[in-house]
C-alpha cells in the first residue's frame, strides 16, 4: 500500500512533491538533510511551497531520493 500525501495548493503557490516522495521512501527530513547538506528548516520550508530551491538543491535532493528533478518539482 502506498502512502499518498495530496498535492495541493498553499496560499497560491503550487506545493512540489518532495514530501510526498520522502514520506514513501521512509526518509525523515533529518536524513535528508544529512545526505543532501540542506538545512532542515529549508527543507520543511520548500515542502511547504513557501521557498523554491536553487537549482543546486534540486539536484541534491533528487539524488538523494532516487528521483528526477522533474518528477520533485513539477511545475518548474
């Protein structure tokens, strides 16, 4: 069974699916910030829509997660 977060929206900007793909692969945002080097309060702060990452950190993160890019962000 897989666990779903919705995709939804927070104060007109569009939330990305960072979430969702770290709460499936069972990574905590501790661990996440461990292996990518971005602080966890960022994180928190772009899996709420409320920050877009740099182009570096979107690399990081998808690295980290075994994903594309595309598929963390995407409406960029």
């Amino acid at each position: 069974m897989r666990n779903h977060v919705p995709y939804f929206f927070l104060g007109g900007v569009s939330m990305n699916r960072l979430r969702e793909v770290r709460v499936v692969k069972r990574v905590t945002q501790f661990q996440l910030r461990l292996e990518t080097g971005i602080h966890q309060s960022k994180i928190s702060l772009l899996e709420n829509g409320l920050m877009q990452p740099r182009d570096d950190e979107k690399k990081r993160l998808s690295k980290a997660l075994g994903a594309t890019p595309q598929e963390l962000f995407p409406s960029d």
